[in-house]
C-alpha cells in the first residue's frame, strides 16, 4: 500500500503550513532505485543549512554559526573520564553499560522526581535522534498517526520513516506559542498511537505548564495513547520558569517514553549520546531495535555521559544562565528592527522570528540571511511555519552582537 508523505494537518492549526517533504529527483532508467519512504524524505534542516555553510565556508566566506547547544567543553572530570575509557576494548553492552545506566536512574530519581530500573527501563542511544528513531520505529505500524503541537521539531521524518503520520495541532504566536489543548484533542482519531510533548519546545521556546501536561495524560488515559516526551532541553529555561518532567505526573510513567539528550543538558556536543526511558516492556523491543541499527553505543561517549551525571552537578546551571544571556544580547539587538517579530522563549536556545512583513517566505529569507549576510537560520518550513525562520543565539558576546547586527542590517535592507 503505497503510504502519502503530507502531514495531516487539522482546521484548527491556522496559518501553520504542512511541512512537505522534498520532491524527490527523476530516477533515470537502469539507475538504483530508492524505496518511495527514503525518496520523499527531506534532509534534516540541521545538516542541509550546515552543509551549504559549509561551503560557502570553504569558499573563503565569513559565515557566523550561532550555537544551540553549548559550545564550550564539559569539565575536567569528564573529559579525563573519556580519555581514560579508550583503553576499553571489551564488547559494549547493547542497553548500556550497567555505570551508565546507573547514572541516568539516579539523575531522574534527583532532578526529575522519576523512579526507574536501570536494569529494565533505561537504554542508551547514539543521541537524541536516535533514541526518536528507535521509539518511532518499534512503536508505529504503517498508517499510525502521530500527534504533536506545532510548530515543533521535524520529528515528521522519523515518524515517516517508521510509516507513520504526523498530525498537528496549531499554536499561534499571538499567544506565546501557548499549546492548545482543545485543538490536540481535536486531532486525535481513531488512527492516533501516540501524543508528542516537546518541552522547552524547539522551535518556539514555549515551556509547557503542569496543568497543560496534565490535560495532556488526561486525554491520553481516555484514549489508552502512549506519549512520546522529548525533553531534550530540559534544563534550558529561563526567566525562572520551571521543567515539569512529563512522567513525574502522578499515573504518566505507565504510558510515557522519554527522550533525553546530553548534548544539551550536559554539553556533550557531538558526542552523541542520548537516553530512553519507558516501561519495561517497551524498553525491551526498543533494545532489539537498536542491536539492528548500530549494535551498541560506544564505550568513551558512555563514560563521559556517567562522569557527568554523577560528578559535580554546579556547572549544568551555568548553560542556562549562559543562554540567557546570550537570548538578551539577541533580543536587545532586533528589538528595533523592521519587519521582524517574535514571542520572547522562556526556555530552548532559539528565536522563532516571523519574516512575513519583509514580504519573503522563511525559506527565501535563509537563504538571504546565509549568502549574502553570512548568517545561518533554518527556514520555518521545517517546523511547519513557511513565514518564520529558526534563530539560535547561542555564542560569545561578540558574536551573538554580530549576527543581531547583521539581521537587523538585511531586515532594513529589505524593509526599504
């Protein structure tokens, strides 16, 4: 059965656009064929935009990468951890290594309010991304829809190529990016498997309320959905607002599948490490999913991951203020500039910036913003909003100054 790409989107999601995926080119007779899933993907924005930076880079042009993750190396204590596990050459064990497995569970126990088995309800994944990739893959059939708030993180491709459908349930800016329970409801069918929750949310900064995560499990034990919680910049929030771990609600952990990523929370940048926890019962398919996709996660990335969750815990609360800061110093740059708006985040490292007044579509406006002003932003439609782009403002001072400098300088330019 030959499965649509389009993401489903419901009356409700306003004047969000569906995030296509890219036509895929002609196949010339006696060339190898593709399957349609892996044709119709769209690259992630991510490595697309990056790629092209790339370039230009290559080229001898000034490009500024602002940051969305830190930037800067984790401490002594974890870096001699790494060092010290290239020595190990044994197998690595496929859920994990017991340490760090341990050491997750007793950083959900002490910062989360979440108690788990590390024996039975954690696995380690190569990031994020993977742990999203597992989680998709084992636990949607064909024709199974997902729905998620948006705009949100291109969770679309991994729900597409577990055969999955993406379903959105709008939010608007006018109102803070504020999710809409009512329109959530709304989106759920008979063909819904699982509810995604993105909090802080990527791209809009939004920090889901308790009451809305509650609402949230309450139509998902209505309905006997499982939720999908991507966490990932968990501890990336501002202005004092407060995370409220969507299993530490009180009957969540039953139903709920979260994904961690140290790359944010604990600035293992690149290292690629991330976490799975869910049920028992799941946690066992997600393991066999993920023997067939990489075997094991390597040992140096599993020994830094547990020097940082169970070493000092006092520099994890200096990302936080350091994008804070780094939000102001963007802000305070565009806060004059013509044609631009946005909803302030209080938490994630990322302006959602509203181009619509410049008479150019985000994609258009990215694509200025990089060739000719030397700025990397991702084009709204990834997230599904064809009139914004994705802003980081993650760097050093002078850098975040600079870049603010040179938006509001094309901003102007465009504005006439």
């Amino acid at each position: 059965m030959t499965q649509s790409t389009d993401r489903v989107w419901p009356s409700s999601a306003g004047s969000l656009q569906p995030i296509q995926s890219a036509t895929p080119p002609p196949v010339s007779p006696g060339s190898v064929r593709v399957s349609r899933r892996a044709a119709a993907l769209r690259r992630t924005a991510a490595k697309e935009i990056g790629d092209v930076a790339a370039g230009l880079r290559a080229a001898g042009r000034e490009v500024i990468g602002l940051q969305g993750s830190p930037w800067w190396l984790p401490p002594e204590h974890v870096l001699a951890a790494a060092t010290a596990a290239y020595a190990q050459t044994s197998v690595a064990h496929s859920q994990g290594s017991p340490e760090v497995r341990r050491a997750f569970s007793l950083k959900l126990e002490r910062d989360n309010g979440v108690l788990v088995d590390s024996e039975r309800e954690v696995l380690v994944t190569n990031a994020g991304m993977h742990a999203l990739h597992v989680a998709f893959t084992t636990l949607l059939d064909p024709g199974d829809e997902v729905v998620l708030c948006a705009p949100i993180f291109y969770f679309f491709g991994a729900i597409e190529l577990a055969g999955g459908v993406p379903v959105y349930a709008g939010t608007r800016q006018e109102d803070g990016w504020r999710w809409d329970i009512d329109a959530l409801a709304k989106a759920i069918t008979p063909r819904t498997k699982l509810i995604v929750v993105n909090t802080p949310t990527n791209p809009t900064g939004y920090v889901a309320t308790r009451a809305e995560l509650e609402a949230i499990l309450d139509l998902a034990r209505y309905h006997d959905l499982l939720v999908l919680a991507d966490e990932a910049y968990e501890n990336m929030v501002f202005d004092g607002a407060r995370h409220v771990t969507f299993a530490s609600l009180p009957g969540a952990r039953e139903r709920t599948v979260t994904v961690y990523s140290l790359t944010k929370t604990y600035a293992l940048r690149q290292w690629r490490i991330g976490f799975l926890a869910a049920p028992a019962d799941l946690t066992a398919h997600f393991r066999k999913v993920l023997e067939w996709d990489v075997l094991a996660c390597n040992h140096v990335a599993q020994a830094a991951a547990a020097a940082a969750l169970t070493g000092p815990q006092e520099w994890v609360s200096d990302i936080a203020a350091r994008f804070q800061r780094c939000r102001d110093l963007m802000i305070a740059g565009l806060r004059e500039t013509p044609g631009l708006t946005f909803a302030i985040p209080t938490g994630a490292p990322f302006l959602f910036v509203n181009v619509a007044e410049l008479g150019l579509s985000g994609d258009e406006l990215s694509h200025v913003l990089l060739h000719e002003h030397g700025v990397v932003t991702d084009p709204g439609s990834f997230f599904g909003s064809a009139k914004h782009v994705r802003l980081p403002f993650g760097g050093e001072d002078e850098v975040v100054r600079e870049a603010a400098r040179r938006l509001d300088s094309a901003a102007r330019t465009l504005a006439g």
